[in-house]
C-alpha cells in the first residue's frame, strides 16, 4: 500500500467554489486532514495499492486535483509519496 499526502492551495475560490472541490476530492476517495491547525488546514491523503507504481500514484493525485478545481482555479500543490499513512499529532 501507498499513501500519497497533498497539500493543496486553491486560491482566489469562493467558500461555496471551495466546498464543491471537497465535495469531489471525497468522491474521488482523498481524505481530508481536520483540526490540526491553520497552517496546514487543505491536507489531504489518499492510499493506493500496491499494485500502483509512485509516479502513477502521484500523477493520479495530481489529475484528480487539478480535476476538481479545474472549474474554479488551478490548485497549487506539494505531493509526499509513502508506504505509511500519515501520523497526525
């Protein structure tokens, strides 16, 4: 299994524009990381199998980023590659 973590910065989005982005990263299976403060308030993690390649895994991620904002604004995006799931502390 691997884990892909994106934190993401839909800039210049409307708090409606920004919930239909949510909307469709949980559709497309991404969890968003909550309460764990202001600075990394857009974190979210998927988990591939293990069957997937990284770079297949981080261009998924990726596609299915810039997909569900493409409507609104293009997502600014940082992307870490894991066999773990993220440890929220």
């Amino acid at each position: 299994m691997g884990y892909v973590l994106v934190s993401a910065d839909f800039s210049g989005v409307t708090s409606t524009q920004r919930d239909k982005i949510y909307e469709c990263l949980e559709k497309k299976n991404w969890t968003k990381l909550t309460n764990i403060g202001r600075d990394i308030s857009t974190s979210w993690f998927g988990n591939f199998n293990s069957s997937v390649s990284e770079q297949t895994a981080l261009e998924t991620s990726i596609n299915n980023f810039v997909d569900c904002s493409k409507p609104y604004t293009k997502p600014k995006l940082v992307l870490h590659y894991g066999h773990n799931k993220p440890t929220i502390y």
